[in-house]
C-alpha cells in the first residue's frame, strides 16, 4: 500500500504502531457510581479537541481506579482517540486532573519518532477519520479493534524539526480558534443578559435602565412590568397568518424565485431570505403571501418556537405562523420579545401531545410584554441587534479560521507544502 502514496522526500509512509508505544483502550469492566470519585469519562467527553470534566462525567471509586491502572498510568501528552460509537474524536492529554477512561476511548502515546503534538494533528485529520470510518464499516462491533487501528498507516517527515513545526503552525491556528469561541460564547453570554435586562425592564426617557427600586411597575400575567409598558396579545399586535403548502405535483407552482419557507429553513439565526424551496407567483398567491419585516414561528412539530425575520416577500407551509406587525409596533422588538417569552407559552399550549401543535387561534392569543412607545422598542432593538452583529462578526471569523486550517493541514500534513526548518 505504502508504494502507491506520494511520499515527498524526507517523509515516510508506516503504519501507526511504528510511531507509538504504548496503546490501550479504556477498562471494559463493570464499576459501581460514587458521589466522591474519580471521573470515568466516555467518548462524550472528548470534543473539539479537549477532555471535558465539567460534563457530570461518572465518578468510581479510588480503588477501581487503582485497579483499572495497576499497570500504566494516563500522562501528559498522550492522545485520547474515540474508538466506539462516536468515531474519530481526538484529544492530547493538557490536564493534570486524574481521571479514567470507558473503552470507547483508546490512549496511545508516540515513540521517539513522532511527536504527540503532531500524531494529534495526524489523527484529528480529515483524512485519517475517513480511515477510521471505513475500518468501522467493516467491524461487527460498530467500533474498531486496538490491533486494526495500529495497522493504519500514516505519512511523517522524518526531521522531529520538520514535525514540530508543522504541529506549531497548526498549534497556533488551534489557539486562535480556541479563543474565538470563548469570544463568541461571552459575546452570547453578555446578549442573554441584555436581552433579560431590556426585555422585562426597558430604557427609560434618560437612557436609562429601568429597575423597580428607580421606577414604577405594575402586576400583568407575565410578572411586573414597567408603569409605560403593556402586556398585549400577538393579534392586537399584527395580523396572524398560516401559511398553506402548494401542490407538490404542479411545477407551475415551484422552481420560482420566492422563498418558500418550512421549518427546516428557521436554524436559528434573526433573518431568512434563502430557503431549499422557492416558488413562483402562483405559487405565492396559492400559499399566502408574507411581507418583509415578518416574523415567522413554527408552530407544528420538534422544531416548535424556532423564530426568524423575513427580510423580502416569502411564503410559508402550514407548520409556520406569520405576524405582520402593525405600524405601532417595531418588528424587530417584536422578534426580539418572542425569543424571550414564547416558547414557555408555546409548550404549555403544545402540550404533551405526540406532535406538538399550537393553532393559529390559540397562538395569536399568546402575550408579550411592550412598551407603549414605539422610539422605545427601537431603541431596545438596536441595542440588541447590535449585540447579535458583535456575535455575527466573530462568528464569521470563526468560520474563516476553520477554513484555513483545513486547508494548512491538506497541505502541511501530506507535505504538499513544506515548512522551513
């Protein structure tokens, strides 16, 4: 097999157990829960590219775990691969926490012929779950044997120089990511307080903050609101409208340039305007036409609450109800308030039903909390828009990093592009 790869030169091609020496899966043996213990941790726990100790892991006692590790010990630098029911998770050993391992998850440690940094590198490549994938395909257990992983191969440059480098520039790209989703995840965190904050007390005339020790609130059925504020039902806010699916075997009324919208097109971002279905004019005219400035809930089935703006005309199916605002009322507060207090509403009225369905009827009859002022909303939504476009920002870089490391371990990890040492 080794023949057939391209080796650039300085680089060789051998399988995985000539670059390690030591590899084990975790224990297969049944061990009694503690409330005080040592974590066991699963193949769950090993995810972008770390070991998660914060995720309610199963605790054993400090005698299994003795027992399970009488022979080795779990160290700083070795690589933890997931072996059985979720395929190809990889993570290098940072921590110097104790802990334990299900058999799901295998722990291999290099030789002296391949630093660990980069078999991490290796093993987390594109190319080599692939591998992982096929050899899966073929195992009855739906997982892969210890032996037949050490068989695959893997290309290396021989240089230990060569190798850090390679795992350096990966290393760094890794950290940036790493860093951006803690961005991203404080940037969310920061947006969820605001919108608790903006959403139930307001701003008042001074650009303030409202709080019920500076200003006057009033009992309603969704708790205290301010004095300047209403609780008002969707239908006293906009007109409600069901959308209705045209028949599917009448081309005329598809391969348009409408958005046909269904509720697997609501993926949790604020605007719509691309969908997987369009439809044509008489399409939109058999299903009902929804303006730009909607705001779109599925109301019908597992995705039920999903919300979205439409941002030109669409139309819906029947799983999805329309509010088109009225003029009093900004849609982009609107959009802003639903996220926040329907989906209580939504579930209550849903039910335990097999599919949950809330009507047209009984949604537009679901409350939300508004100010009477309508410079208000504005002003509550920019704020938040604001906070969604900080997100979207680092959301995009995010995307654009992963874009590139892809592509630096296509070239750097089959030697397409070489580093100097």
């Amino acid at each position: 097999m080794s023949e057939m790869i391209q080796v650039p030169d300085g680089w060789e091609v051998k399988p995985l157990k000539e670059f390690i020496q030591f590899i084990k899966d975790g224990t297969h043996g049944t061990h009694q829960d503690v409330d005080i213990g040592v974590p066991l941790l699963s193949a769950k726990d090993i995810d972008n590219g770390k070991i998660d100790l914060n995720n309610e892991p199963r605790l054993i006692s400090q005698d299994d775990y003795n027992k399970i590790h009488k022979t080795y010990q779990i160290k700083i630098n070795d690589i933890l691969l997931t072996i059985v029911g979720t395929i190809g998770r990889v993570a290098i050993v940072d921590i110097n926490d104790i802990f334990t391992l299900q058999r799901s998850v295998a722990i291999l440690r290099t030789n002296k012929f391949l630093t660990s940094k980069l078999a991490y590198h290796i093993l987390s490549s594109n190319e080599f779950l692939q591998k992982l994938l096929l050899m899966t395909n073929a195992s009855a257990q739906g997982g892969i044997y210890l032996g037949s992983l050490s068989t695959l191969e893997i290309k290396v440059p021989k240089e230990k120089k060569e190798q850090e480098k390679i795992a350096k520039i990966l290393s760094t790209l890794d950290k940036a990511i790493e860093s951006t989703n803690r961005l991203i995840e404080k940037e969310k965190n920061i947006k969820t307080a605001l919108m608790q904050e903006l959403l139930t007390n307001g701003i008042d005339k001074n650009g303030q903050i409202r709080s019920p020790q500076t200003h006057t609130y009033k009992q309603s059925e969704l708790g205290l609101v301010p004095d300047e504020w209403e609780v008002v039902s969707l239908e006293k806010i906009g007109n409600v409208i069901t959308g209705n699916t045209p028949p599917t075997d009448n081309e005329d009324y598809y391969n348009g340039h409408i958005p046909f919208v269904g509720p697997v097109d609501l993926t949790g971002k604020k605007y719509i305007s691309q969908t997987e279905k369009n439809v044509s004019k008489d399409g939109l005219n058999y299903s009902r036409e929804i303006p730009k400035d909607s705001i779109l809930t599925v109301c019908i089935g597992s995705t039920i609450g999903k919300i979205a703006l439409t941002v030109k005309q669409c139309c819906t199916n029947q799983q999805i109800n329309a509010l088109v605002c009225d003029k009093k009322y900004f849609s982009e507060f609107i959009f802003y308030a639903m996220s926040q207090f329907l989906q209580r509403q939504l579930d209550i009225e849903a039910g335990l039903q097999a599919v949950p369905i809330v009507n047209k009827s009984s949604f537009a009859k679901l409350v939300l909390p508004c100010p009477l002022d309508l410079e208000e909303q504005k002003q509550i939504a920019k704020i938040l828009t604001t906070q969604d476009k900080k997100i979207q920002t680092e959301e995009t870089n995010l995307a654009k990093l992963k874009e590139l490391k892809k592509g630096l371990m296509n070239d750097l990890l089959s030697g397409k592009v070489r580093v100097n040492v």
